[in-house]
C-alpha cells in the first residue's frame, strides 16, 4: 500500500509538472502563431482583369448579383481561387470575377506614355550603348515605358520592344510640330466628345458601372471617348491621369481630362476624373450628385485640382 501511494504521488507530480509547463509554453506558441498571421496579412498578391465588361459577382457564381464591372488593365487585390472563381478586392468592396478574365500582373501591365525628345533615339537590345541597335526613333515619337532602371527605360514602339535612354523621353510633346490642320481635327474631336457628354446628363452615379444608364466617375470617362473618339482609356481616374499629354490648368482646351482629388485634403492623389468643356466648367459623374452634371472650377475643385491630360 506505501508503495502503492509513492507511485500515486509520483504520478500526480508528473501530471503538475506537465500541466505547468504547458501553460508556460502555450502563450509564447500563441504570439507564435500571431506573428505568422500578422506577417501573411502583410502580404499583398494584386492581379490583373484581362478583358472589359468583366462583371464583379457577390458570389462565386454568374447566378450572384455583380456589383459592377471592371476593365482590362484593372488591377485588384487576390484573395483566394475557388474553382473557376477568383475572390478579389477592388476599391474597397470583396467580390468574385470569373478566373478567364484575370491574370497574375506582370510589367507589360504597367506602362506609361511618353514622347522622344530629341532629334533621334537609338532603341538598343539592352540596358547600355555596348548593346547592339535595333532601330532609330524620331522626335515627338510616341512610346510606351514599361519599366525604368538606371538611367534607363524599357519601351515598346509598334511592334518593337527595346531600351533607350530615359533623359531623352518626356511627359509632354513638343507643340511647336503641331500642324494647323491636326489642330483642327482636335478641335472637331473634341467638339464631338463634349457633344456626346452632355447627351448622358442626368444619368444616375453608381460605382462600378460604365454606361449607358449609368456611371461611375472614370466609368464615364472610358466610355464617352471610346464611344465618341474611339479612343480606349485605362478604367480608372488613376490610371487614367497616366495616359496622354500633361497640360497646365491654364492651358486647358475643350476634351482635355480633368483630374482631382476629392480624398480629404489635396494631397495629389487622383481620385476622381471629368472632362474640360470651355468656360472653365467641366462635365463628370459626381458621386456627391448622385448624377452626372456639369461643374464650375468653383474654390473646392480648384483646390482639388491634381492634373489635365490631353488624349486628343
């Protein structure tokens, strides 16, 4: 029996002895597992939608309601893959897109617009002048920058890809090359574009959607040039705001584009787009309005003002 009891409390010590050392090691393994959560979320995968009119589902099913559409080139934060659904977000709002129209973005995604500077450019098979020339590009020569490193810049022009110098590319285009008769077919164009703005006044705001009952800022944007000019904007104000010449505010012209930001106080970051028609008063899709109307350059979207493109 006395040994009978020496073994009982032997084990009971055991038992006290391991219940201790768990409860000493359970919290550490928690912040453990905390700090690996904390580093996952602080990963951030984006992805690419492929196609236009892609609709941004509820669910993971077309018999989900969309809660609208994006375009290609939109990009959006990648959750998970369900299937053939991908769960993403954009602008705030959780939803799925079919996985056909969306990839994994990569630099060619990414491009800018410029214009050559100088008299003429050598596009070189790599990063350096001991690279071998593939072609010579004029002034004003319009390019796509895909990246930029060191001093230089990865561009496609037509059909070519190559690297030039990135001191010889500017944002803007030399106006003095302009012709009197390419600036009156701006002026026609852009006539047309205000004309056909105007034909969607009242049109209800609603985000995600791109005509024609109904717009969000940039919505409306993409489809008045697309539809009036046959020019194909990127989706949102943003990427928007990269494509084209940049112009002064005081030298605006009717069918430039017109970029805000209507986040708190101006910090440059667009966050909303319209369309200049003269008389320093531009037409958008207003969230605030709920519709789509034509604005003064009053004192709040003076001070709000960011940047005017012109693609026309």
């Amino acid at each position: 029996m006395i040994l009978h009891y020496k073994n009982m409390d032997f084990t009971s010590k055991n038992i006290i002895t391991t219940a201790a050392v768990t409860a000493a090691l359970l919290p550490a393994a928690s912040f453990l597992m905390q700090d690996s959560q904390i580093a996952y979320a602080d990963s951030v995968e984006y992805r690419v939608v492929t196609g236009d009119y892609v609709n941004f589902r509820k669910g993971p099913s077309t018999s989900y309601a969309s809660l609208g559409q994006l375009n290609k080139g939109d990009k959006v934060e990648y959750i998970s893959t369900s299937d053939s659904w991908v769960k993403v977000k954009y602008n705030g709002q959780t939803g799925y897109i079919y996985a056909k129209y969306i990839a994994k973005i990569n630099n060619e995604t990414n491009t800018q617009v410029k214009y050559v500077n100088c008299s003429a450019l050598n596009v070189r098979s790599g990063a350096g002048t001991s690279y071998s020339i593939i072609t010579t590009i004029t002034k004003d020569t319009k390019v796509e920058v895909i990246s930029s490193s060191k001093g230089w810049s990865k561009i496609k022009v037509g059909t070519t890809t190559g690297y030039v110098s990135s001191k010889y590319l500017s944002e803007t285009k030399d106006s003095s090359n302009s012709s009197s008769d390419n600036t009156s077919n701006s002026t026609t164009s852009a006539s047309k574009v205000v004309s056909y703005a105007k034909s969607f006044l009242g049109k209800p705001y609603v985000w995600g959607a791109q005509g024609p009952s109904s717009f969000d800022c940039s919505g409306f944007t993409y489809y008045v040039f697309k539809n009036s000019a046959n020019i194909t904007l990127p989706r949102t104000s943003k990427d928007q705001s990269t494509y084209g010449t940049t112009v002064s505010k005081k030298n605006l012209k009717v069918g430039d584009l017109v970029f805000f930001d209507t986040s708190g106080s101006n910090s440059g970051n667009v966050s909303h787009v319209g369309i200049y028609i003269g008389s320093n008063q531009f037409i958008h899709a207003s969230s605030s309005k709920e519709k789509v109307v034509i604005s003064d350059f009053n004192n709040y979207y003076t001070n709000a003002f960011v940047k005017a493109k012109r693609v026309l």
